[in-house]
C-alpha cells in the first residue's frame, strides 16, 4: 500500500482496483487452453483487456498519489 490514506477516494479507489486484479488472477481464465466457447463464463479476450485497463487505472492512481505529496508548481522548471 502506498501513500492513498491521504486522500479517501484514491485510497478507495485504490482497493477497487486491486480487488478486481486480484480476482482476475483468482479465475483462471488467462490459462493456456480455456476450451469451448459454450463452457466459458467469460470471455478470456474480454477479461485480458479490462487486466490492461485495471492496470493502467493503479499506474495513474500511483502517479496520483507520488503527485499528491509535492508541492503545487514544482514540477515546472525555473528556467
């Protein structure tokens, strides 16, 4: 966990996020031969593309909260 208990809607956001990668990697679905479409619950394409957006939404949530504890303008150059 990181700095989010600052902020409770990233800090929220945070364990949504977390929680739905962590029951992507639960199911299975990303094994190698997820047989017949008509046994599938889900769609293992689908489920790969919302891993890659979960991802992408904790890597902005992380930049989020490494942004949250600098000051307003220091990111800007000087000169």
């Amino acid at each position: 966990m990181s700095g989010s208990q600052d902020d409770p809607v990233l800090r929220g956001l945070e364990v949504e996020v977390d929680a739905d990668l962590e029951l992507i990697a639960a199911s299975g679905v990303d094994e190698a031969d997820p047989g017949p479409p008509a046994g599938w619950q889900f769609d293992p394409e689908e489920v790969q593309e919302e891993e890659v957006e979960l991802r992408s939404l904790r890597g902005a949530i992380e930049a989020l909260e490494t942004d949250h504890g600098r000051e307003p303008g220091s990111a800007l150059s000087s000169g």
